[in-house]
C-alpha cells in the first residue's frame, strides 16, 4: 500500500530559507544601514547612548547596523529623531539605490 499524503502538506516550489533571505541583507539595506551608522557616530552618540534614548536594548540597535535585523520604518524614523536627523535623507539613499538597480 502506498503511503498517504496529506491535503494539507504545503507544496513549495522554492525552498523556505529561499523566502526568508529578504530584505535585510540586500545591497539597498546595506547602503541605508551604513548612512545610519554614519549619522549616529556623527551625532557622537555611543550605540547604548542611542539606544537608552530611544528605550530599545542596545542589541537592538546594533543587529539593525550589522545587518542582522530588518529595519522596521517606525523604528527607522524614531532613530533619525533620536540622533537629529532627517529620515527623508535616509530614504532618499534608499530610494536611489533602487533606482540605480544597486
């Protein structure tokens, strides 16, 4: 007899680990988490500095720079605000970068 398959089993033509490898460690991330960098080394704030301003850990903020997090856009805003930037520039960088086809 042979064995069962289920109805419900999920059929995925691309492996999941496939799916799951978005965003955050794309070429456009990469651009925008090193501006972010930039600005809050500028601003001469220390990470846990930053992070205690914005009520985050400071691991936190640091998978966001080390491209170990994805960058959530309210997170994003609130941390241009902490380290007195303006987050339209951090866009822009973004935005470019997916114009350029980078």
């Amino acid at each position: 007899m042979a064995p069962r398959v289920s109805n419900f089993a999920p059929f995925y033509p691309v492996s999941i680990i496939e799916t799951m490898k978005s965003s955050p460690y794309s070429p456009q991330y990469e651009q925008l988490r090193t501006w972010l960098k930039k600005q809050r080394e500028a601003s001469g704030l220390t990470l846990r500095e930053a992070s205690l301003a914005m009520g985050r850990h400071h691991s936190v903020l640091g998978k966001m720079e080390q491209d170990r997090r994805k960058i959530e856009v309210l997170e994003f805003v609130r941390y241009c605000q902490v380290l007195g930037v303006d987050p339209h520039e951090g866009l822009d960088i973004l935005i470019n970068s997916l114009e350029d086809g980078d």
